[in-house]
C-alpha cells in the first residue's frame, strides 16, 4: 500500500504533523510505502501511483493554502480521466487559532474532503473514539491549534502530535481494509 502525504508547510508546524501521521501509519501497517512532500513538489504521477492521498496545510486568511490549492487545482486533469476514483484520502490542517476556535480550520479541512469526493475517493474522518481525538480531533480530520491566546506562534504541542500518530495508524488500518476489497 503506498500513502503520500503531500503538505504545505511555511514554518514547520504543518510539517511535523506530516511526519507524525507517516510514524503512526507506518507503525500500524509496517509493510505501507510512505511517501512525504512539499505539496509544491507534488505531482500528477506521484498523485496517480498512491493507493492513500493525505493533503495538509495551515490555514491561510481562513482557507488552505495556495500551494496546497494549486495542487488540487492541477489534478483537474484526473478527474477528467477518473484516475483518482477508489483511492483512500485522509486530510489535516493547522492554524493559529486566533479568536478560541480559530478562523477557517473547519471550512479548510472540508475544502480537502471536497475535492477528494470530488474524485470519487474514500475520504477518511477522525472518529470521536480514536485516541487524541479531544487533543487535535475533529470529525473531519487532523487540526491542531498552534498559536497562543495573544495570537503568537506557539507550534504543535506533543498532545497534538500524539493525535497526528493516531490518525495517520487509523489511515492506514482503513485504508487497507478498502482496498483489499
Ligand atoms: C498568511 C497567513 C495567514 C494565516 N491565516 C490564518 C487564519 O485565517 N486562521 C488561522 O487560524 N491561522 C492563520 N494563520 C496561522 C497559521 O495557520 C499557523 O501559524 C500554522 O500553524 C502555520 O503552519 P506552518 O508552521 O506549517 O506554516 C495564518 C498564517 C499566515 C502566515
């Protein structure tokens, strides 16, 4: 099974995140080929020969990332051909938060799903049981807060990264129920 974790990261945080998720999924599926890259060094081959797509970003100005959104722009010619159908999506955002929930990681975490289903993929949430869920959970994925009441970078707390390991083991342990299907 061969995951790619395509990320945008300015700062690092999106990036540990990244790493977290490979370590967890790696951990619960030892034999996965797991693939970690800038979103901008992306492309439609990479996109193609991966059985599991997991697409993060931080939230910009309420919304992803224009790296990450040129990369689900580009894959308009997927779509056209349905190469992207069946495969396995996961998807994870950081933000600062700003304002208690913060402005956008929702909306932002949807967009991803969107395009995904868009696709016609199997796009994976973050279950309320799962481990890290109150840490970095919601239903729609992987969000970590990263910045401080007064709106100051703070980075990903170990909490948050523990979360990152437990979504990327679930990723994984459905991923490779769908597809031996
Ligand atoms: C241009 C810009 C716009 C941002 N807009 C938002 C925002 O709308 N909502 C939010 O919660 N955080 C916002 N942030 C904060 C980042 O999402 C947050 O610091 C994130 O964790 C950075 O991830 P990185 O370290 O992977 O770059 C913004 C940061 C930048 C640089």
């Amino acid at each position: 099974m061969k995951i790619l974790i395509a990320y945008h990261s300015d700062y690092g945080s999106t990036e540990k995140m990244a790493q977290a998720i490979a370590a967890g999924a790696q951990a619960a599926i030892p034999e996965s080929m797991i693939t970690l890259q800038q979103a901008t060094d992306t492309t439609l081959e990479d996109l193609q020969q991966a059985d599991v797509l997991v697409f993060g970003t931080p939230v910009h100005m309420g919304s992803m990332a224009w790296q990450m959104k040129k990369l689900v722009d580009s894959t308009s010619k997927l779509w056209m051909e349905n190469l992207l159908e069946g495969k396995v999506g996961g998807v994870f955002a950081t933000g600062g938060g700003l304002g208690g929930e913060g402005g956008g990681i929702e909306h932002t975490l949807i967009s991803l799903h969107s395009h995904f289903l868009q696709h016609g993929m199997l796009t994976i949430g973050f279950p309320k049981s799962l481990p890290g869920y109150i840490d970095a959970g919601l239903q729609w994925g992987l969000a970590a807060r990263t910045g401080s009441h007064e709106g100051m970078p703070q980075g990903v707390s170990d909490a948050a990264l523990a979360a990152a390991r437990s979504y990327g083991a679930h990723i994984a342990r459905m991923a490779k129920q769908i597809l031996s299907h």
